[in-house]
C-alpha cells in the first residue's frame, strides 16, 4: 500500500505542477514547478522513494524514447541530417572526453571513470524542457527540429557511453579497442533489433486485424508493449535497449503507413501516449526534486574528501560544469554552423556570412537538459562487483540534478532574451504542397464515390436516388479542387472563406453540445444516447481545430 500512495502522490504532484505553472504571473518551466513539489514531498514525508536503477530505466527510457522516435519529423531530420549527426555524435563524444578529464580535475576524490559517467549522462539533451521553457517565445522551427533530432540520437550516444563508463568502474579496466569494437556490437544489434521487433508486431496485428477484425485496446496495448519488448530482448543480446528503442519508434513511422490502423484506434492511441509522456516526464522532474534532501546530504560528506568544506562548493561545482558544458557547445555549434555554410556555399552567396552569434547562443542554451539525465545518473549502480559502494554515486547524481535545474534556470532567463527578434531565414511555406494533396485526396475520393454510386445502383435500382446522395458528396470535393486550383487571389479568399466556416463550424458544435446537455439534465435524453451525440461532436470539433 505504501508503494501504491507513492505513485498516487507523485501523479497528483504532476497534476498540480501543470495548474501552477499556467495560473502564475510569471513564465516558469513545469519541469521547475516539478521539482519544487517534488522537494516539499521530500521534505514532508517519513518515507522516502527507493529507485531500484535498472527497474527505473525499464520504465522511464524506453517508452520515452521509443514516443521520440515516432514523432519526430522525419523529412526535417534528414534536411538537417549532417548537423543533427554532429551535435548528437562529435558533441557528445567530446563533451564525455573534456568534461570527464575537466570533472576529475576540480574534483579528485571522483574517479576518472566515474568522471566520465557523469559527463557521459549530462551531455544528452532534452527537448521536451526546451518547449516548456520556450511556451511563451516559440523557438523557430527549424531550430526545434534540429534539437528534437539532435536529443533523439545524442540520449542513445550519451547512455551508450554511460554504459561503458559504469562498466569500467566495475572491473576496473578499460581498453579502447575492445571498447571500441564492442560499441559496434551494441549499437548494430540495438538498431537491428528495434527495427525487426517493430516490424514483426505490426506485421502481425495487422495480419491479425484483416482477417478477424481490429480491437482498438489490443492496438493500442500493442504500441505500448513494443518498445519494452526491443529493449529487454536487445538487454537480454548484450546489445544497447535504448538504441533498440530509438529504432523501433523510427521504424514504426514506416510500418504505420503500410499498415493502417482504423481512424479510432488512432486517435485514441494518441491520447493514451500524450498522456504517458505527459506523466513519464512529470514523475522523473518530481523524483528529481523528492530525491534532492538525501542527496544533498550524502554528497557533503564527498566533498569533505576534497579538502573543502560548506555546501558552497557543491555550488561552485555545478556552476563549473554548466559553465563547461556551455563554452564546449558553443563553440562546436559555432563550427557546425560555419561548417554547413561552408558546404551551402554555392547554393547562395548570402551563405558566406558567418552565423549570426545570438543564434549560436540560442542553440548553445536551448542545450538543457533534462529527463533523460535524471533517469540515466539514477541507474549508476548502488554498489560495486564486491558490495562496496558505488564511489561517489550521490556527489555524480547531486551534480547531474544541479545541472538539470541550472539549465532550465539559465535557459528560461536568457532565451527569450536572445530569441526575441531574432531574424531567422524563412521558412519554406508549405501551402503548395498541402493544396497539391488536398486535390489530389478530393479527386480520388470523387472516383470512389461514383464507384460506389454505380455499384449501388446496379445491385439495388433505382439509380437517381442514388446519383443525387452521391452529387451532393461530390460536390463538396469539386468545391475543394476549385478553390485550390484557381488564381493565387481565389486560392486565398477560400482559405478564408474556410477559416471563417471552421469558425462558424465551432460555434454551432459548442451550441450542439451545450443543447445535448440541457436535454440531458432534464431527462429528455438518455445517457446512451447523450454519449453518441457527444462522441460524434467532440470529433467533429477536432477535426475543425487542426
């Protein structure tokens, strides 16, 4: 029962956090708001939350990533690709090696391996706080496509060599070479699994829904067991869970457009992700701030073995290492930026110039991190191969939480400042492109209704019955493709006119709805009834706010 009150009082915290951070005068990250009720939790309870590290990254990362995977535009990364891939790889590889040798440096009494752990955990970033932060000032998007792309690759590389960091503590040996080749296994097996995994589950649901029907809970419990399933099964390998699950929530982009589930399956299933992000995320930034007390009180003790004392220098600490970490992406974002210009160059002269620095700085801040180096700092083992403890656990997770809130704080301060009038270049408009497939979707259902029109006619009579149902459906698409195939001038004056029936369109659904629950309170309608008619305006008012 006390396990069970703990996730219930963690979950009310979430709830609460997100009213707080929208009813208060000024802008504050949720994830700030997060971890302050986490610490009032620690703070107040007797008991405290014990995180067993394996079973916390089972249940935290791998959905997480695997939703990461799945949603992230596709055709912006690959646009963006080159600088995606050196900002998640080249960055996190030399964000492990300086800050880990820079970390060993200030702090002696942690191990170098160690050192290299907690580098290694605080180099991947987080999207996810960077949207929260950014509520207020929306972040362009090319630039949240690139940080959405570069946090998908670089939480697999930054775990990646977490795991080899904690291994080398472990044993207390390290080779480069067999380091080396064994990434290769970890990461090819991970990828490899992931994809199969992905494409097997849904090769069969679906074979499973064409030839007995499609349960929308069974779909979506499906998606929801998918990325456990690459994890453990690539674990059980000795490959890399977490790449296992990047690759199949990538993958699983593709399979859907083969395999399409029903319209209500889908919708339903992305309410139930939405909220499992929305939870998974909360609960890792309100453990973040339960955890706080006991870690600040063991990671004193620890810096007593450096010679200093007060809780000052675990400050000082923090600082530094943000301050690192600050000047190491700065300066490779600056040569990244410098690098794809320089290989744009004949695409456009404008491109010599050198990078605007408030957009270097913009990207060098909106590097912060967050849930992800929660839950990888809290899977360091507790204790070494002979039962000793782990050196220097509570000072590495103390440090790795001092920087999450350091560059949420840091972040939320500076990058409405920078972001505000920055002129980015243009962004392509995608209008043309989404008229094109409306016509192109009005032309081909036009087909099928007068397909279906002749069948009917010819299996049950009475054809002018059926022509005129069928005109009236067509003559909406025909509407469609005039509007969008006319003058730039009538193609704009439709989209108004269609802004302003979606406006008129709501307007009567929220009087609709609010008519249902009238008859409804006064026992005029049943509730069997009341349910359809919400049901179908609820999706209808969906529809008209996209």
């Amino acid at each position: 029962m006390e396990s069970v009150s703990i996730v219930l009082i963690l979950l009310l915290a979430v709830v609460a956090s997100g009213v707080v951070s929208r009813i208060l005068p000024v802008s504050i990250p949720t994830p700030l708001v997060q971890i302050l009720f986490g610490a009032a939790i620690g703070l107040s309870m007797s008991y405290r939350v014990e995180l067993d590290p394996e079973l916390f990254l089972l249940l935290f990362l791998p959905p997480l990533l695997f939703l990461d995977g799945w949603r992230i535009p596709k055709d912006e990364l690959l646009k963006d690709l080159s600088t995606v891939v050196e900002l998640a790889l080249g960055l996190v590889l030399l964000t492990v090696i300086g800050m880990g040798l820079f970390i060993h440096w200030m702090i002696p009494a942690m191990p170098l391996a160690v050192a290299f752990a907690l580098a290694a955990v605080v180099s991947p970033t987080d999207p996810i706080a960077v949207s929260a932060i950014a509520a207020r000032v929306p972040i362009p998007k090319r630039m949240m496509h690139i940080l959405e792309g570069e946090s998908l690759l670089n939480d697999a590389s930054g775990l990646v060599c977490l795991r080899f960091a904690i291994a080398a503590v472990l044993t207390g040996t390290f080779s480069a070479t067999t380091a080396a080749t064994s990434f290769v296994w970890v990461a090819g097996a991970g990828l490899v699994v992931g994809i199969v995994v992905t494409l097997v589950a849904t090769y069969i649901k679906a074979w499973v829904s064409r030839h007995f029907g499609e349960e929308p809970g069974s779909q979506i419990l499906v998606s929801l067991l998918i990325p456990f399933g690459s994890y453990l099964l690539a674990e059980h390998l000795h490959a890399s869970g977490i790449l296992a699950a990047v690759s199949a929530g990538v993958t699983m982009t593709f399979a859907e457009r083969s395999r399409q589930a029903l319209a209500t399956t889908r919708m339903r299933r992305n309410s139930v992700w939405d909220t499992i992000q929305f939870a998974l995320n909360g609960i890792i930034f309100v453990l973040l701030g339960e955890q706080l007390p006991v870690i600040l009180s063991g990671a004193k003790a620890t810096v007593l073995l450096t010679g200093h004392h007060g809780p000052a220098w675990l400050g000082l600490y923090v600082l530094a290492i943000v301050a690192g970490l600050a000047l190491l992406r700065f300066g490779w974002v600056w040569v990244s930026f410098r690098l794809t210009l320089f290989r744009r160059r004949d695409e456009n002269t404008m491109t010599r110039k050198s990078p605007n620095w408030r957009l270097v700085a913009a990207m060098s801040l909106a590097g912060v991190r967050g849930a992800i180096t929660l839950a990888g700092v809290l899977t360091i083992p507790l204790t070494l191969n002979d039962g000793s403890p782990f050196p220097a656990r509570d000072l590495a997770i103390f440090l790795a939480a001092g920087v999450i809130i350091v560059s949420l704080v840091l972040a939320s301060v500076a990058l409405p400042i920078l972001l505000n009038g920055l002129s980015m270049p243009p962004e392509p408009s995608r209008q043309a492109e989404e008229d094109a497939a409306r016509i192109a979707a009005a032309e081909a259902a036009i087909c099928a209704v007068e397909r279906a029109q002749h069948d009917l006619a010819e299996r049950d009579g009475n054809a002018d019955f059926f022509a005129a149902a069928g005109t009236r459906v067509m003559d909406l698409y025909r509407e469609r493709i005039e509007s969008r195939s006319g003058s730039a001038k009538a193609t704009a004056e439709a989209r108004l006119q269609d802004q302003l029936e979606r406006k008129f369109r709501l307007a009567g659904i929220k009087a609709e709805r609010a008519s249902v629950v009238e008859r409804v309170r006064e026992r005029q309608v049943g509730s069997v009834t009341a349910q359809k008619l919400i049901r179908e305006l609820d999706l209808l008012e969906t529809r008209y706010r996209v």
